[in-house]
C-alpha cells in the first residue's frame, strides 16, 4: 500500500474492538488482534499514518486509545509503555457507565471550548481547524502565531510549560480552567504529573507525536483534535489535503536520479553529530528519492537521530551527494580540514535548516505548522537534493552558504 493508503477517507469499518490500544497500524509491528473476540457493536474509524492512536466508535460516542514508549532525545524508550483510553461523548448524550473495558477510561464531553496545549504542534493543529480561539493556555510565549502570542504576553492565555522543559505549572493550568489538556509526553517523569492534573478534575489527552515512525502519523494527530472539537470533517479534509500532495511531490521525485543525503548536525557539547537515521526524517528523504547515508531502519523505540562521531562521519559519510549540516539552533562546524574531505561541501550542497523563523520572535514554523505540513518540508528536500527542481523559495532549508557573514563564505 502506498504511504499505507492515506489518501483513503476516515472511514468506518465493522470490526472487533482491541482492548487496551488496540493501535490501528500500517507494516511491520502491527499488533496481531486474531484471537480477541471483541465487541461486535464498535466500529473502527480508520486512522491511516498513526501506529500510536485508534479510534472506534459505540453507541454514538468515540473510544481513543493511545498506547507509546516516552523515548528519550537522541536516545530510545526508557520505563513502561504508556497507555491511555479516552471516552470522547457528545455533550447531551448520556455518557456510558465507566465498567468493563471503560475502567479507568477517562470521560470527556466534546465538543470541548477550552483547551489547553503544552507543545507548538497542538497549537498549529487547532488553528488549521479553526479553532485557535479555544486555547486558553500555551506552553509559553514563543507561538509562531502573532495573535496567539500576543494574547499570550498580556496574559490573556496562560502559560503552561513546554513539554520538553517540565510538566504543566498546575496553579497556570488551574487558572486557565481548561476542559481538557492536551500534552504531549516528553518525559518519562511527567507521568505522575498528569495523574494529578486528572485529580484536579481536567481530563488530559496524552499525545506521542514525535513517536510515529512515519511522517504522516504526525498528520494523523489532527484527527484526534477535530474529535474534541467537532470538527471531524475538517480535519479528515487536511489530512487528505496533505496526503494528495505528498503523492503529488513522491511522483515528481521519482523522476528525478537518485542521489544520497547526509543529514547530521554538530553538537559542540561532546563534540558530538546529531545523525538523523530513522523514522519520520528518514522516510521523507526517502520519498524524495535519495538515500540517506549512515540510515538505519524505522523503530519507534528510537529518536529520529542518534549521536555519533566525527569520525564515524569520516567513515562512512563523504560520499553523500548533499549534507543537511545543521538546524535552527545547533552549532556552526567550520573545520576545513574536515569538510574539504565530503563530497558534499566540494559541490557546493551543504545546506542549513533555517526553520523559518519568525522575524519579531523567538519561533520558527518548522516546529509548529512543520509538523502537520510534511509535504512542506519533502519539497525543500526534494530542491536541495535535484538541483532541477530548485525553482522558487526555501521554506525550511536553504544553503548553508547564503548567509553572508557566516564563517563557510569563502573557504572554497
């Protein structure tokens, strides 16, 4: 099935419910459901991408089951495997007794109004959906969006915490009232933090979008949201959209001569390389017809990227047609002596992911709309990697060499 037939609709298909996160999956690794004799009332809402969340359907309301490993930065997954069963009930609908395989679901009445987020993509989700009026707390104040933001600085939406810094500030969280949190799990240790966040009376909606192995499962996501909100149609709508022009991008890379990638960024501290190898990265270099040099197979029981040696790169990676060399915020690698020996710095395709920042703040698109917009990112690495297709603005990438100040100017 190509990209796990995302182009097909949220449809509905009568079929056994999973207990415990029965995960509705594409490949390799999908959990075998044969012997579970299940329910046959439920129906299962197709959620094509996603090898984290699936969704049915009973008796007018929605069952979400989330089931993922907190894998470190850089690192793999560490502590026992998190899971979560969400009851999502139309308000006015009389929500089912909380027995039998709803033991210890959690009950949320939706469409819910106020939400609170703790990651930039959950903002970036809402606002494709219409719906940014609703977020009634943030992470901080770095939203890409100025109106956000700006409502944000006056106090107007409360401040949170970013997921990958700490757990949510609960007196902030409290303050803002939310009907729901949706938090995205950074961190083994947050775990405890959110159980009491549910004993506070706000239910929370666990979210493991850095988990999917594929790029499109942290599209999927949005189907989640539009479920909360009501707005199932428009998010089955942008998931498609997207998938539509994914296809449309993979067919003109197809016609292009593959070539090969390095995608690995300088670490000052360690001395150390950042080396995407798996995952969502991986698979859209590979969609753009190119291999990626020093790759590994997708596991979503490891980060994207792994730390190795300048050596390693020495190695096994100066034959790379193009080098992605660094991201918006690691450091600038200006060795000579190293880079003259890629073949990628001798023809001029050493590029830098620029992220798109935002010119009055500290944010940058590529960590917000980037994440629900992969067919954004595949175009930039389909430029960088067929010089044909260079044709128009960079959006996230951009060569490492269009800086004029920076210290690569003139070394060559």
């Amino acid at each position: 099935m190509d990209l796990c037939q995302y182009k097909r609709s949220w449809s509905r298909m009568p079929t056994a419910f999973v207990l415990l996160a029965g995960v509705v999956a594409c490949g390799p690794g999908a959990p075998d459901t044969s012997d579970d004799p299940g329910t046959p009332e439920d129906e299962v809402l197709e959620t094509p991408g996603s090898r984290i969340f699936s969704v049915v359907e009973r008796d007018g309301y929605h069952i979400v089951d989330v089931e993922a490993s907190v894998v470190a930065w850089g690192g793999s997954a560490g502590g026992p495997t998190q899971r979560a069963r969400l009851v999502l009930v139309p308000k006015g609908t009389e929500p089912p007794a909380l027995t039998g395989d709803l033991v210890d679901a959690r009950l949320i009445r939706t469409p819910v109004q106020r939400i609170a987020v703790n990651d930039e993509p959950h903002e970036a989700m809402l606002r494709a959906l219409g719906v940014e009026d609703r977020i009634v707390a943030v992470g901080g104040h770095n939203s890409y969006d100025d109106d956000l933001r700006r409502r944000t600085r006056s106090g107007e939406i409360h401040q949170i915490g970013y997921s990958w810094h700490a757990p949510p500030t609960l007196d902030a969280l409290v303050a803002a009232a939310p009907d729901v949190l949706v938090a995205q799990m950074a961190d083994l240790t947050h775990t405890q933090h959110m159980e009491r966040v549910e004993s506070l009376g706000i239910p929370v909606v666990p979210t493991f979008i850095d988990s999917e192995p594929h790029y499109m499962g942290s599209v999927a996501w949005i189907r989640v949201m539009g479920l909360l909100t009501g707005k199932e149609a428009e998010a089955d709508a942008f998931v498609q959209m997207v998938a539509r022009e994914v296809d449309r991008l993979k067919s003109l890379a197809a016609e292009q001569p593959r070539r090969s990638v390095l995608w690995a960024w300088y670490r000052s501290a360690g001395n150390r390389w950042a080396v995407t190898q798996r995952n969502g990265v991986a698979a859209l270099i590979r969609d753009a017809n190119a291999e990626l040099l020093l790759g590994t197979g997708d596991d979503p029981q490891r980060d994207t990227f792994s730390l190795l040696s300048t050596e390693r790169l020495l190695r096994d990676g100066t034959g790379a047609d193009c080098w992605m060399i660094r991201d918006p915020l690691s450091s600038v690698f200006d060795d000579e002596a190293v880079l003259s020996r890629f073949k990628a710095y001798q023809d001029d395709c050493v590029f830098r992911e620029q992220g798109k920042r935002h010119p009055d703040a500290d944010a940058w698109e590529l960590w917000e709309m980037g994440a629900i917009r992969p067919d954004w990112r595949l175009w930039d690495i389909m430029k960088m990697v067929h010089p044909e297709l260079r044709d128009g603005e960079w959006r996230y990438l951009m060569p490492e060499t269009w800086v004029a100040d920076h210290p690569l100017v003139g070394l060559h």
